[in-house]
C-alpha cells in the first residue's frame, strides 16, 4: 500500500490543520440556538494539511473509473463521451446564478431556451409538444404513464388499467407502471429477439390502457412490426408509450412520432451528453402527440393550467443544467451533425459484435443497432463466467459491459460502444476480450480470481447495496 492510500482520517495528527477561518462574530448569539440542539463536543474531523487534502482526493479520483478516464461499454447506458463546452456553458455565471422563483419576466432568455429545446427535441422525435419537468428516465415513464391515465379517465374509460410491457424491457418500464397504479402485462419476445406479435394479439382487448415499448428493444434489435404494433393497440383503443431511453441510434435517421408512438420519454443524460451515472443529475423530458398535449403535467411553458392536466410531478421546470448542457449539444452538433450519430452507433456496435462472435455466444445473430448481448463465452466448458469476464476486463483498464441483464439469458454481457469511440479504441476492446477468452481455455482461475490490479478487488455487491459503509469510523 503506498503512503496515501490511507484514508485521511488515518494520516491526521493533533493540531495539524489546512485552512484559517475568521473569527466566529456570532459568538454572543449562540444562545438563541436551543440546547438539545448545540454541540457538547468539538467533531471528530480529521486534522490534516492543505496538501494532505488535495492528495487525497486526487488520489481517490485515480481509484474511480470514468468515461474520461477509458472505454465504457456500458449496454443500455449509453455511455458516450460528454463534450466539455457543455459544462462550461452550464458554468456560465448568468445561468447559475438564477433561482427558479424569479419572476418569469426575469428570465426571459431561460424561457426562450426551453422553448427552443422543446422544438428541437420535437423535430428529432416527431413529438408535437414536450415538458422539461422530469428529471430522470423513470420519472419520464411515470409521467408518460400518468398522461396516458388522465386520457382514459378524461374519456370515461375507466376500465383501462392493464400496461403491456414485452418480457426483454427495462426494468424500470414495469416498476413505472406499477407506480402509477396499472396492472402490468408481459408480451413475450420470439427466439428473433423481437416482440411476439401473435402472443400481443390475445392480449389486446378494452382493459388495456397501452403499451410500453423501446426501440430499438432492449436486445439492441429494432422491431420492424412496429407499424402492425401500433395498428393493433390503436385497434383495441390504447396508447403506444416509447422508452426513448435508447434513441441514441436512432437519432436522424427514425422518429418514434413517425412510427406510432403517442407519449415517450428521452434520457438526456444518455443520448444528448450529460455525464451520468453514480445517480447524477438527468433529465427525462416527455413528448406527446397532439391530441394529448392537454394532459402534460404543471408548470407548464405556456403558463396554462388544462383541467385535463395530468398533475405535478416536480415543483419547477426540470433539472435546467441538464436541459442547457443538452441544449448546447444539439446546437454544437446541428441539423446536419446530430444525424450520424445513430448511423456510427450502430457501426461500431455491429463491428465489435462481428469481431467477437467466434469466441463468445451470439444468441441473436441479426444486425444490431446501438447495442447487442452475448450470452457468455463460447466455450462453456471452462467454468468461467460472464462475471468473471467483467472483472478480468478491469485488469485492462476498460469498464465492464452491462452484466446479466437482460434476463432473457443466463449470462448475458450487453455491449454498448456508442458512437465517440476511434476505430482504435474499439480494436483494443477486440483485442482485450479475445485475449480473456484465450485465458478462459489456458489458465482458467487467473480469469476468475480477477480483478488483479485494481484497488478493491471482488466486493460483495448485495451487502454493499443493502448496508453500504460510507463514513470512515475511528
Ligand atoms: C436508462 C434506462 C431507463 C431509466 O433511465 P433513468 O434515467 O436511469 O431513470 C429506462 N429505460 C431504458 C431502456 C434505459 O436504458
């Protein structure tokens, strides 16, 4: 271990100290704070220098992985790199300094961002109007679904409490239904990977309030039946939710409008450039068709209040440092830009996909889109695992894909390379985990006694979920 690897509660030493603060000036005015509430005793705080400081959080950063530190093959995530100028706009001292209890005449120049970000987020999804206000993916799913509640209640409809949602699906697609008070409905998916459009058929009748589908789904495949799809809810009397959460491919080149969808949601902070992950701030800003714009939730842009609307689901309008960084990033790109986005996502998730088949197992051989799933090694003889794979990757310096997810396969490994990554970068992925493959055949424990070399070995998951440690006791 070297010397600051210690944590710094553990390099502290009495006295030592790396700042000077002004004299307490509010010494006689304590005594308005009630006693329960006052401290007896001086905090147990590490008392370090300044530079003991610094190195320690730098050296904490080194531990940590990033999509600015390597590749981040993340399925599902969309981990692409976030261009900097995004958070030097964010920065900019005339969007930070605002509150959002101004008055709206105030912030004019906010109001006018929203607006044009609304319209372009239309143009790109064929969506006639959005609201900013969700501020994440599953927010924009509750929010899609309380819409899609409100239009069968406004209607009359009351029967309507059953969502469809295909078995491959996020998982959060069905916790947002249940949320929101609907019965979920599983539709299976064909050995294609794409949605049974037999098995969809026997359960369309006038219980059901809609669908929810991602496009391309979960396995990275693009439902080519959408068309039939929403032909046939629209038939029974429900809406078509879209799961934008995986626009990234789609960009340019296909509009979820076009395709039939009435509600979706985006991620903002997967397809439009906002570092995420670790629960950072996000945005999932809903789009509807026209004949539902009523139903979008208060505040609104125009400052009306429908009766129709669909309630409140955050007391402002949105995560608005999300919302400028994704501003900013549509403009930067422009109209011409932003459409090879979706075309090199896909490229270079078939290129990887192509270049690894032999030695790990393709249960869906088809052309992907942004993303697509082994189910483990090829050679299964080895004992080594999908997890054991993940960690050896980290011994390589890269991020592990997405593991065990979806459920449609017992060892899944979701692969997502997005579009910012060089040819090079994607050869040395290639490499890497034909090299691991090779290791499975010849030394089979070195693979699964990985990582090797990084700071924290094999922790245990499920315990540090459910009972996580996150203050240094001494
Ligand atoms: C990431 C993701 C979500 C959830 O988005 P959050 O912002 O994490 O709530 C939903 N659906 C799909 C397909 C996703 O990839």
């Amino acid at each position: 271990m070297k010397y600051y690897d210690k944590l710094i509660f553990e390099l502290s030493k009495e006295g030592r100290c790396g700042y000077s603060l002004p004299d307490n000036m509010w010494e006689e005015n304590t005594g308005s704070i009630p006693s329960g509430l006052r401290r007896t005793s001086v905090p147990r705080l590490p008392q370090v220098s300044e530079v003991d400081v610094v190195r320690h959080y730098t050296n904490l950063s080194d531990m940590n992985f990033g999509v600015d530190t390597g590749f981040y093959p993340l399925g599902s995530c969309t981990m692409k790199y976030n261009p900097k100028i995004n958070e030097e706009i964010a920065g900019t001292a005339g969007f930070q300094g605002i509150h959002p209890l101004q008055p709206r005449s105030t912030v004019q120049g906010v109001m006018k961002l929203y607006n044009d970000l609304s319209a372009s987020l239309s143009a790109i999804t064929g969506m006639a109007a959005f609201t900013l206000n969700p501020f994440a993916g599953a927010h924009g799913e509750l929010t899609g679904l309380m819409i899609m509640r409100r239009y069968h209640i406004c209607r009359g409809d009351l029967k309507r409490t059953r969502v469809i949602v295909p078995d491959s699906a996020h998982g959060t697609n069905p916790a947002s239904a249940t949320v929101c008070g609907l019965e979920v409905v599983q539709v299976n998916s064909l050995p294609d990977g794409t949605i049974d459009v037999d098995h969809l058929k026997t359960l369309l009748d006038d219980t059901v309030a809609g669908i929810m589908m991602t496009n391309p789904n979960t396995l990275g495949l693009f439902e080519t039946r959408i068309g039939e799809i929403a032909d046939l809810v629209h038939g029974c009397g429900g809406l078509l939710y879209y799961d934008g959460a995986n626009m990234n491919p789609l960009l340019g080149v296909v509009r979820p409008g076009d395709m039939g969808f009435d509600i979706m949601h985006l991620n903002l902070h997967k397809t439009f450039s906002t570092p995420h992950g670790g629960g950072g701030p996000g945005a999932g800003p809903v789009g509807v068709a026209e004949r539902l714009r009523q139903y979008l939730p208060l505040p609104r842009m125009d400052g009306e209040e429908p009766e129709e609307n669909a309630g409140r689901i955050s007391g402002f309008m949105g995560n608005f440092g999300v919302l400028l960084k994704a501003y900013a990033y549509i403009l930067m790109l422009g109209r011409q830009n932003i459409r090879m986005a979706g075309p090199l996502a896909t490229l270079n998730a078939n290129y990887v996909k192509e270049s690894l088949k032999d030695c790990y197992m393709l249960p869906v051989p088809s052309v992907c889109k942004h993303e697509f799933v082994f189910d483990g090694l090829a050679d299964q003889s080895t004992g080594v695992t999908t997890l054991d794979v993940a960690k050896r990757l980290l011994d390589y310096g890269f991020h592990a894909p997405t593991v065990y997810f979806p459920l449609l396969f017992h060892q899944s490994i979701m692969i997502e390379p997005t579009e910012t990554e060089s040819k090079e970068t994607l050869d040395a992925f290639i490499d890497v985990m034909r090299k691991i493959a090779g290791e499975a055949a010849e030394d089979p424990d070195l693979v699964k006694s990985a990582p090797h070399n990084t700071p924290v070995r094999r922790p245990d998951e499920t315990a540090a979920a459910r009972h996580p440690v996150i203050r240094f006791q001494y």
